[in-house]
C-alpha cells in the first residue's frame, strides 16, 4: 500500500509540474488578461465567469497533452544544457592563460574536425562516435581541472612535517605507559603512514592524469590529419574511439578512488587540529 501511495504522489507531482508549465504560458495570461480587461469594460462578471471555465479546461487538457509535454520536456533539456554549458564556460575562466589556451585549441581542433568531415565526406550528418568527440573534450576539460587541483594539492602538502609527526608519534607508542594510550597512538601511526603513502598515491595520479590529457590532445590531432583522407563515412567507421573512451573511463575511476581515501585524511587531520597537513584551501 505505501508503494502504491508513493507512485500516486509521484503521479501527481509529475502532473502538477505540466500545469504549473501551462499556467505560466505567456498565451494563457494574455487570454487571462483579456478576460480581466473585458469584465472591467462591461463591468459584468460574466467574462470572469467564461475565465474561470476556460481556465479549468485548459489546465485539465492542455498539460495532459502528449505534445505539450514534449514540449515541456525539450525546455527543461534546454535549460538543463545552458546551465551545463554555462557552468563549464565559467570553470575555464578560472584557469590559467596557458591552460585556457589548452582548451581552446582543443575545441576549436574539435570544431574542425567535424566540419572537416561533412566538408569531405558530404554528409550531412554526424556519425555517433565523432559527435561523442564533444564528451571527449569536455573529458579534457574536467581532467586539467583534476590535474591542477592535485598539483597545487601536492604543493601545499608539508611532507616533512608529516614525517616529523610520524616519528613523534611511533615514538610515544613506543615508550606508552597503558595499552590505551598505546592504542591511541598506534590509530595516529596508521593514519600518519596512510597519509605518507597517499602523498606517492597523489603523484602517481597527477603523472597519470597528465598522460591522458596529452593523449585526447594527441588523439584530436591524429584524428584531424586522417580526417582530410577519408572520403566515405564508412572509411572514418574504421576508426578506434573505444580505446580512448576506455582509457579515460579507467582515469575517472582512479582518481575517484584516490578523492575518497584524500578526502578522509583531510577531514582526520582537521579533526585532530593537524592543520599544517591540509591543502591550503581546506585550512579553516
């Protein structure tokens, strides 16, 4: 019974959000408006009346329509998009000169290729896996984010003090006069060596994640001079993408791994009022 309620509230909800599209068309507060503006010149409440009818079929109809929904539907994919678009435009901002200079040249290799291949081949449309050359850019484009944020990451890291602790650490587990403290400080070794292994872990990732950018970057190149020699669709088919998309896809998930284990450590070590281990950003 609580399943069926909760798909009637889910139902119901998802309506709602059709008529509450309907009630802000700019046609229905015209026809509102009119209706108003009618009353107010006879001075007769009949028109308010014909209003309120027509206001009730038309929120009963109009949102229940397959195409109004469509319509629906391809606004709030539209503004889903710009809002996409928007917030990546405004992350490429914050890089430097020469890593916005990266990106453009990638885009704008990106653009070239595409048109590149409608030029040579005539077709007038897109084969998937060159429009999925967009992602790829965008894949660019999140992985020298991921690259800068980790490089100033290991900048800001004070490795020795790290060490520093470890040792003072070890040596109080050492010299405990009670299994507790002793326990206490062996949790503070572990963690002091997980952060020391983290460090390489951090450095392995940011080398990786340098070999994939110069891989796309390759990649779009290499993908630009076969371009100008194919002149069937059915040539550019022979093309590997999957290699690429494999290799990135294997990226993210590395790097994944590696967010969660720093982001523990970081939130340990501001708990323990280590401060002078954390990134610069994360010290307050």
């Amino acid at each position: 019974m609580a399943d069926i309620a909760k798909y009637r509230q889910d139902v119901e909800r998802f309506n709602q959000s059709y008529a509450k599209e309907a009630l802000k068309e700019p046609f229905n507060f015209w026809a509102l408006a009119g209706f108003l503006a009618a009353a107010a010149f006879t001075g007769s409440v009949i028109p308010l009346l014909i209003a309120l009818v027509a206001e009730a079929i038309y929120l009963v109809t109009v949102p229940n329509l397959p195409a109004y929904r469509r319509l629906v539907e391809e606004r709030h994919q539209q503004k889903l998009l710009a809002a996409h678009v928007a917030n990546r435009e405004g992350l490429i901002k914050t890089f430097t000169p020469r890593e916005r200079e990266a990106v453009e040249y990638l885009r704008w290799l990106k653009n070239k290729i595409q048109e590149n291949y409608r030029k040579f081949t005539g077709a007038s449309r897109l084969p998937s896996n060159l429009q999925a050359l967009d992602q790829r850019w965008e894949d660019f484009v999140d992985l020298l984010d991921t690259y800068r944020r980790r490089k100033q990451h290991l900048k800001t890291i004070n490795r020795q003090a790290v060490h520093n602790q470890l040792s003072q650490a070890f040596r109080a587990m050492e010299g405990a006069g009670d299994d507790k403290t002793r326990r206490i400080q062996q949790t503070n070794v572990e963690i002091l060596k997980r952060r020391i292994a983290s460090f390489d872990e951090i450095e392995r990732s940011v080398k990786l994640v340098e070999g994939q950018l110069q891989s796309i970057e390759n990649f779009f190149s290499y993908l630009n001079d076969e371009i100008v020699t194919i002149t069937t669709p059915e040539k550019f088919s022979l093309l590997d993408f999957e290699q690429l998309s494999d290799s990135i896809a294997m990226t993210k998930q590395m790097l994944d791994a590696t967010a969660d284990e720093m982001g523990k450590l970081d939130s340990y070590n501001r708990e323990m009022g280590n401060y002078d281990l954390l990134p610069e950003p994360n010290k307050s």
